[in-house]
C-alpha cells in the first residue's frame, strides 16, 4: 500500500478481516466501525488505522468509488463475486487479488465467501490486473 490509499469495503462484512490483516487488535472484543452522516439520506461508514508508517482509512457507503479517488489517490476495493463480476469488465479499477472461499460455502456460509480485490489507481489508467474468469 502507498501512503494515501484508502480501501473500499463494497459489503462492509469485510472490514474485520481487513482490519486483522493489517494487525489491528480490537479495543475491545470487536472492532467498533464508527459511522457519519454524510448528507440527510447517506451514512458512510470508516475508520482510520495505522499501518507501518502512515494511517489508512477503509470505508463503506452506498455511493462507490469516485468519490474516494476525486483527490488522485489510490483505492483498493474488496468485495465478493458479484461486486467482482460488475468490476471486471465495467470499471477503471483492475483485479489485483483474489482469495478462493469457494470451499467455505458448504460449511458456514449460504454463498460463495470467495475475496476479490481491486485496485483504481486515477494515475494509471492503462494498469494491469490478473486476467481470470470470475464465474
């Protein structure tokens, strides 16, 4: 991640794991995600945590993506399939990563808990992404 990056959590049920990847310990037995009326009909949701040398902010809203990159900064969206399958072909975001929780649907989750990261760099338009199927 470079300074300035922020992360966009299309579902917001992705925001803990995120969180503990970065090694954030929770305050207190679960991560408190503050929330901010962003105008009368809109609440965004974010939080802000330190990683290496600078602070990273992850958030959720109704209302995705350009916003978050108007100021020429980097945004990495996470979201699962059907936000991958809108992202792949329909998006200046390019696919960067992708976990495979395929497997975990028939144990604890009703769907496909498979990850799918992207990244919408305003300064490199012409990036590469991996190339894959998203089915």
């Amino acid at each position: 991640m470079n300074e300035g990056d922020k992360i966009f959590d299309v579902n917001l049920i992705h925001t803990p794991g995120i969180l503990h990847y970065f090694g954030v310990i929770p305050e207190r037995r679960h991560y408190q995600i503050p929330y901010y009326n962003v105008s009368e009909s809109e609440i965004e949701y974010r939080t802000i945590f330190p990683y290496q040398a600078g602070l990273y902010t992850i958030f959720f809203s109704q209302d995705c993506c350009s916003r978050y990159v108007a100021d020429g900064n980097r945004l990495w969206i996470v979201g699962g399939k059907r936000t991958a399958q809108k992202l792949k072909g329909n998006s200046p975001a390019v696919l960067k990563g992708y976990f495979d929780g395929s497997f975990l649907n028939f144990n604890r989750f009703p769907t496909d808990a498979s990850i799918y990261l992207f990244l919408w760099d305003p300064k490199s338009p012409g990036e590469k992404g991996i190339d894959m199927p998203i089915e």
